[in-house]
C-alpha cells in the first residue's frame, strides 16, 4: 500500500496511508449493485408469468420439477443484463422493429403456455392424465424432461419484452461513468437472478409442503384455469403494447 509523507515547519512528519484506486472503484460498483438489487426485488414480489408458470409446474410435476423451471426462468436476467450492459437491447427500444419482433414472439409464447394450461384442465376434468401437448414429453401426460423444464422457463422469461424494458431503463441510470458497463450488466443481471431464483424456489418447496392439504382433483383444476387466464391476459397485454 503507498505511504505518503508530509511535514510542516515546527511540525513532525505525518504518515499518510494512501488507497489503491481500485478501493473506491469496488465501493462504486457495490453501490450501484446495491440500488439495482432493491428494485429487482420489488420485480421479483410482483406475480407475473415466471411466477404462475413455476406454481403450475410444481404442482403438475413437483417441486423439483418447478424448481427446475424456476432455474431457467432465472437464467434470462442474466443474459439481459449482459446484453443491456453491452449495448445490446439499445438495438430493440420500445417500438423498434427488433423490439416488435420479440414483442410477437412473446405474445405467442404465452398464449402457447394458455393452450397448455386449458387442456390440462380439460384432461382433469374428464379424468385422465394427458393436457400437455406431445412436443413437451415425450408421451402425454408424462413428466417433460429436465432440459424441456429448464427451457421452458428460460424461454418465458427471455420472450418477455417487459424484462428487457426494465434493464433498458434503469440500467443507464445506475452505470456510473469510467466504469466498465457489461462487467456491471453482467453482475446487475446476477443479482436479479439470485433474488429470483430465491424467490422462485420458496414458491416451488412451499407448494410441495402444502401438497397434502392440496391433493384431489379440484384444487389442481382450479390451478390450471386460472394460469390458463393469466396466461391468456398477459398474452394480449403484450400483444396489446404492439397497437
């Protein structure tokens, strides 16, 4: 560490410890994680997609199973981070073409998640153990694989543009100058995915716990209707933000 010395006439020497530059850098970085980590918070307690998808999963297939999926859909702010720290989503702002495009593609993806959980009640109620279509197991009604659980959430997550908007408009603001920004997209995106999946993975070990008190056909059905009309009404919200 530097050691600066100074004295003044009549006065002994004084000894100065001076700190490595990296030392306030380090302080800047962690205060900008620290803003950030408040807000993703607030995203992460707010139900959205992720959350009904993970509940339903659990449900369906255990909390293994959804903590799995949970797993995915914690993955994607990662990634937006990292791209948002890089400059990425500057290429797909709010009525872009890139952001139309993922816009679609979102709308579609939820009404799929919709169909999904319609014919998962349908199969309830008349009985049987199918609902889910052949593309997510291998045979109805049979638990989809680990890579087709983790994708799913991923996918849910990565095709929400409303993800993208939030890095795009707080990120900029947080990004202190002389700072290295995809390093710090990088870590901001890793902190929303850790208070993610913590919050993701409460709700899947929660539901197993309370799995006896949730057995029988009605409660399940119950479920699969009301993700099914989420699903639906973020489909058209996001539909909606392309008129």
């Amino acid at each position: 560490m530097p050691i600066a010395c100074r004295s003044k006439p009549g006065e002994g020497t004084s000894v100065r410890l001076a700190l490595p530059e990296t030392v306030p850098r380090m302080n800047v970085y962690a205060d900008a994680i620290l803003k950030f980590a408040g807000l993703a918070t607030l995203l992460a307690l707010i139900p959205g997609s992720d959350t009904i998808l993970v509940l339903r999963t659990s449900l369906r297939f255990g909390s293994r199973a959804g903590m799995i999926t949970a797993s995915g859909a914690a993955s994607g702010p990662l990634l937006w981070g990292t791209a948002a720290g890089g400059g990425v989503t500057a290429f797909a702002r709010e009525g872009s073409v890139p952001f139309n495009v993922l816009t679609g593609f979102g709308a579609a993806y939820l009404a799929y998640l919709a169909v999904v959980s319609f014919r998962g009640a349908i199969a309830l109620m008349q009985g049987t153990e199918g609902g889910e279509f052949a593309g997510d197991a291998a045979d109805m009604g049979r638990r989809p694989s680990n890579a087709a659980l983790y994708g799913r959430g991923l996918l849910n997550n990565l095709l929400n543009p409303k993800i993208g908007v939030f890095f795009l408009a707080i990120m900029p603001g947080l990004i202190p100058e002389g700072t290295n920004a995809l390093a710090l997209g990088f870590l901001m995106g890793l902190t929303q995915s850790i208070i993610g999946i913590a919050f993701l993975w409460t709700l899947a070990i929660a539901q197993e716990m309370a799995r006896p008190w949730l057995q029988g056909r009605y409660f399940p059905l119950v479920v699969e209707i009301t993700a099914g009309i989420a699903f639906t009404g973020f489909a058209i919200l996001t539909a909606a933000s392309l008129l």
